[in-house]
C-alpha cells in the first residue's frame, strides 16, 4: 500500500541545510497496524506529513497503492486526502462551536454527500466510539477522551482504507490512552490500515510491527 524509497525531506534554515528525512525507506502493506516510533525531532511529523499527501518530499520516491505520488494531479491528491485516508491528531482538531455530530459530518459536507447520508453516517461513527448519547455536546463540555473518540469518529465517517494517527494518546491519562488505543484495534479487526506515530514505547509495543525514527531514518524493529 505504502512504499518509501530514499524519501528525503530537506529544510535550509539561513544558510544550514536540516534533512528532517534523511533517504528514509519503509513499505507497508494494506491491513497492517504498524506503528512509528521516535524522539521529538526525529522526522516521524514529516513522514506522516508525506504519507498524508500533506506535503512532498524533495528526494526519493512515494508509491501509494503502486502509483507515485509525484504523478497525481492536485485535485487528484484532494480527493485522496478526503476519502482514501482518516487523518487524527493529538490536538483533536474539532471547531469549538458545533456540536459533536456537526464535528464529525464535516469532512462528508466537503465530499458532497447528501444531508441523510451525511448524518446517518456521522450517527453511526458516533455509536462505533460510544459517543451517541453525547452527539450534541460541544468540545467543551466533553473530556479529553472524549474529544478525541470524536476525532476518530470523524475519520471513520469518511470510510478511509487508511488511518494516520499521530500521537492520538498523546494528550490523554493511561487509562484513557488505553481505550482509544481499542478503538484503533477495533478499525484494525475490521481489515483497515492503521499507521500511529507515537513516542510512546507502551503504545508503539501493541502494533503489529514498528518502525523507530532516528535522524530522519527510518528502521524495523526487531520484535
């Protein structure tokens, strides 16, 4: 599904040249829970970045389900990023003034969908993270937790093949952490890619497979 050859990422601060990715080579196949693992600064925020289409790399090569990136059209990587892949991050990203089903039906608005659809799959997604009774809540009178299932609801309405996680428990106390970890097992089992960027070894040890990040390389762990 995934292939990373040589990708590089290149960023000139004056006249330093900082190689966030460094020829960094990775593969990973669809149905896989694979986590990446590293430090603050080690290239996992790029990386993830590249595999979302977010941004491009400066060397090497991106094949996303055997095609290069670098051949899609705009439009093209548009409608890649709305309905090929869940995008959720550590902060949440819900806007503030709509209720919890307005959060999740909003990616649906931009993929054109009709009214009933759109709501009675954000209805759905909310039921999966066990949020129903709270669809009408603000991010505000919600938990940490709860924030994020919202979050994660909102990916899972577009129906992505692919989910990139970045740090999504990062926020969150252990106990908390432990149950949106499930939710991500539960998307797993039901035969979705789950790629989750993490520094954190406890959660990085429940993917099938890691990957650590070092110096804006990437490298298998052993398991």
């Amino acid at each position: 599904m995934i292939i990373f050859q040589d990708i590089s990422k290149i960023y000139r601060i004056g006249d330093e040249e900082v190689r966030a990715l460094n020829h960094a080579s990775l593969h990973i196949f669809p149905g896989e829970f694979v986590s990446i693992i590293g430090p603050s600064g080690s290239g996992k925020s790029t990386l993830m970045n590249i595999m979302g289409c977010l941004d491009t790399a400066d060397e090497g090569q991106y094949l996303l389900d055997g095609q290069s990136v670098s051949n899609y059209t705009e439009q093209e990587l548009t409608r890649i990023r709305s309905r090929k892949i869940g995008f959720i991050f550590q902060s949440f990203n819900l806007i503030g003034n709509m209720s919890a089903l307005e959060n999740v039906e909003l990616p649906l608005i931009y993929q054109k969908l009709p009214a009933k659809e759109r709501k009675d799959r954000a209805l759905d997604a909310l039921k999966k993270v066990r949020l129903y009774e709270r669809r009408n809540h603000k991010p505000n009178q919600l938990s940490g937790g709860q924030q994020q299932r919202v979050a994660i609801a909102r990916a899972m309405a577009t129906q992505p093949s692919l989910y990139l996680a970045d740090e999504p428990t990062g926020n969150l106390d252990s106990n908390t952490g432990y149950q949106i970890m499930q939710l991500f097992h539960e998307l797993h089992d039901r035969g979705n890619t789950i790629i989750l960027i993490t520094h954190d070894e406890s959660v990085a040890a429940q993917a099938d497979r890691s990957i650590r990040m070092k110096d804006g390389r990437a490298k298998e762990v052993a398991v």
